[in-house]
C-alpha cells in the first residue's frame, strides 16, 4: 500500500527482478538462499521483541526502555518544551539517592574541580552531609565550628548554598562549596525545627579544630566512668584506651560510652573501638559486588577491659561509630541505650566514566556480625530513650554540648540506670 513502509523481507524481495526470467540456474539458486536468509532474519528480530516484552522486569535493558518511554513521553506530550538536560541530571540524582544517600554524580568539569580540591584540607563551616529525599541534609556538625555556633544539627535540611538549589546539586560539589579560605564565607538558607520557614544564614569558614576523647568519674550512684568520645578520627581510639585504663586506676568499676553525634573517621577504628571491649568473635565483614568479603575479628591482645559496657548513641551516630556499636551489640557486650544510627557504614571510590565524569558511590558495605547491612538498616540500640523531652526544649538548643558539666540529660540517666542493672546481675 503507498505511505506503508515495507518491512526488510519486502524491500529485499522487490530488489530481486522475481518476475524476469532466471539466466542461470546459480542466479536463481542464489535468489533462494538470500530469500530465504532474510526471512530467517526477520523471524529472528520477531522472537528477539517477543523475548524483550517477556523478560524480566528487573532486567537492565527493560528498564532502559522504561526510562526511554517516558523520556519520549515528557518531551511530546510535557505541558511545555522540557529541559532534558535537566530532567536526565534529575534521574540520575534521584537513581543514586535511593541506593545511596552519600552518592554524587560530577560531570567532567566538577570531577577535575573534585580531583584539584579534594584533600586540600582547607578551611571549612564543619558539616557532614548527606542526601535527603531531594535536598541535602545534615548528618552531623563538628562541634566549635561554624555550623555549630550557628545551632545547626542533625537531620537539619540545606535548601540551598550560596543562593544555589540543593535538589540536584552532587554531595561532593556541595562538599566542596563550603570549603575556602580562612575567614571566607559562605551562605546558606536552611530548614530546621526551630524554623517554619527557611532560614537565611552566613557562616564564615576556618580551619577546623575537632575535639579529642575526654573521661570522667560519675560516682553517684556508683562509680562509673564516663568516655565521650566525638569523632573517631585517627588516633581517637588510641585515647579512649588510654581513658579506660585511667578510670579504671580511679576505681571505675562499670564505663559509659558517649558516641552520640559521632560520625567522622575511617572505618578501621569502628574496628579498633569495638576490639578494646571484645577479646574475641566476628566484630564486621565488608562485601561488595566486585569486592570479596572480608572479615575483621576480635584479638585477644587488642582488648583493654571487660567492665560492664553501656554505649549511647543517637542519630547522629553514622560510619566507624556503627561499626562498633553493631558489633557491641550483637556481641552482647553492651547495652545501646539512645535512638536509632543514621546509617553509613561503607566503602566509596570515584568510578569514572567516557566523558570524563565520575560516579562516587558504595563499592562494598560493612555488615553486622548479624549479616545485616549497616547503611541499609542502621543500627537500633536495644534500649530506646530519645535525647530530649519538651520540657528539655533551652538545653536542646545546642544538644552538641552534651554531656552538660553540671547536669545529667536523660539518655546519661538512662545509662546509669541500666548500669546498676548490669551490676546486679
């Protein structure tokens, strides 16, 4: 019919002069065998459609497919003439969300920026991020600095950074657009609970100071040591043991661990915490796809103490800190007391691409001795007991000063509680 394309068999067969007599038997022979090869073609193409509409839904190419209909659909029958440039950024940013929230995709030009800067160790505001859903938010803030001094905490939501929007924006350019020089400053429009509408402030940047492993008596209602330990940033660890032998020398006979709001440090000293308190057994195993599991177990020779063990952590509680607390846990070797982890417990690398871009993302995970997967699941302390109550509403205007020298807040309460427990046992 005219207007009607002819399929590869038809155009094929009308290239074939079928109606002029055959010259040579060989012609005619020949004739056949490309009929006949080209029909085998198209019935294949028929069986290979056939088998992609019946495939899998989990299938990456069904998926494309997906991805390309309703591509095709938003640039035809959208309300207006789409940004795709914008609407692909989006897709991607929203794929890596939601199997990772520390994730970032950098295009060619932010991946050179994120390879010049990264590591620079420059002035900072002190934030630890992560994604949202959609916008950034803050994982934990490093206390004394910038963001700290502004009151901005844990689960507070970054809308934008210098009067850009942080829906599409990669977590590691976010990362390096609150670094700079000394004395620089840097604006953001922040959503906290304090606030019904966002709130504009300005931080100036400077080298950040992160506070060590400090210890201390609580003799009332027995003597307890106490260790809060804010970061477990290199060498942290080599503290808490020299904080654990020292109250122990002052008659400490239970301990208190402080993890809440810590989250910075490699992942070998949740490891390495975990070991001073477990003389032996699985502590956590990293896997991944294309990373064989490793396994990282207790030594004797590492542990430093077996006093009755209450750990308090929060949600700002995230990386080498879950690691512990994970292992502490299904070890049996302490009481969690607090509220649920963030959850980021894993191993990322820049994977680059053919344009010159680059995929940060998780290439192996760190589980719980259980088997779970500490960024999927967090961990959830076996005693619930949130930070703060109402009536706690002026000491939770800057919960990073915990544990306040003169009083006791309700987690710490909680601890001592459970302590006495422990040693009645």
């Amino acid at each position: 019919m005219p207007g009607l394309a002819k399929c590869p068999l038809e155009l094929l067969c009308s290239s074939i002069e079928v109606g002029e007599a055959p010259k040579t038997p060989m012609t005619r022979r020949f004739q056949y065998a490309v009929v006949a090869s080209s029909t085998l073609l198209v019935l294949l193409l028929v069986f290979g459609a056939v088998t992609a509409h019946s495939a899998p839904a989990d299938e990456p190419y069904v998926q494309l497919g997906v991805f390309s209909d309703v591509l095709t659909k938003i640039k035809v029958d959208y309300v207006e003439t789409p940004d795709l440039k914008a609407v692909t950024l989006g897709a991607i940013n929203g794929l890596l969300e939601s199997l990772d929230p520390f994730a970032s995709y950098l295009n060619a030009d932010q991946y050179k920026q994120y390879q010049a800067e990264h590591g620079k160790g420059k002035a900072d505001v002190g934030m630890y991020l992560a994604r949202g859903p959609g916008y950034l938010r803050i994982v934990n803030v490093v206390p004394g600095s910038a963001g700290d001094k502004a009151r901005l905490n844990t689960g507070d939501v970054i809308e934008s950074i210098n009067k850009v929007s942080t829906r599409d924006m990669p977590l590691a350019f976010a990362e390096m657009l609150l670094q700079g020089e000394p004395g620089s400053s840097v604006d953001m429009s922040v959503l906290t609970p304090r606030q019904s509408d966002p709130e504009n402030i300005k931080l100036t940047r400077a080298p950040l100071v992160y506070p060590q492993v400090t210890g201390r008596m609580i003799t009332d209602p027995s003597p307890t040591g106490m260790i809060v330990a804010p970061t477990l940033r290199s060498g942290q660890v080599a503290l808490v043991r020299q904080k654990i032998q020292e109250l122990e020398k002052q008659g400490a006979k239970k301990l208190i661990l402080d993890l809440r709001f810590c989250a910075l440090g490699p992942p070998e000293e949740g490891v390495a915490l975990a070991n001073l308190f477990m003389d032996s057994g699985l502590i956590t195993y990293s896997v991944g796809q294309k990373s064989r599991r490793m396994d990282f177990n207790a030594s004797a020779a590492n542990a430093v103490t077996k006093l009755p063990l209450v750990v308090l952590m929060n949600t700002g509680t995230a990386g080498p800190a879950e690691i512990a607390t994970a292992a502490l846990l299904n070890s049996k070797r302490a009481q969690l007391v607090g509220s649920p982890s963030w959850g980021d417990a894993a191993i990322r690398k820049a994977v680059t691409m053919d344009d010159g871009g680059a995929v940060i993302l998780s290439v192996a995970k760190f589980y719980s001795p259980n088997g779970k997967a500490i960024q999927d699941t967090r961990v959830t302390p076996n005693i619930l007991q949130p930070q703060f109550e109402a009536t706690d509403a002026d000491d939770a205007a800057n919960p990073q000063s915990w544990p306040p020298p003169d009083k006791l807040d309700r987690m710490l309460q909680r601890a001592l509680q459970e302590q006495q427990g422990l040693s009645g046992k």
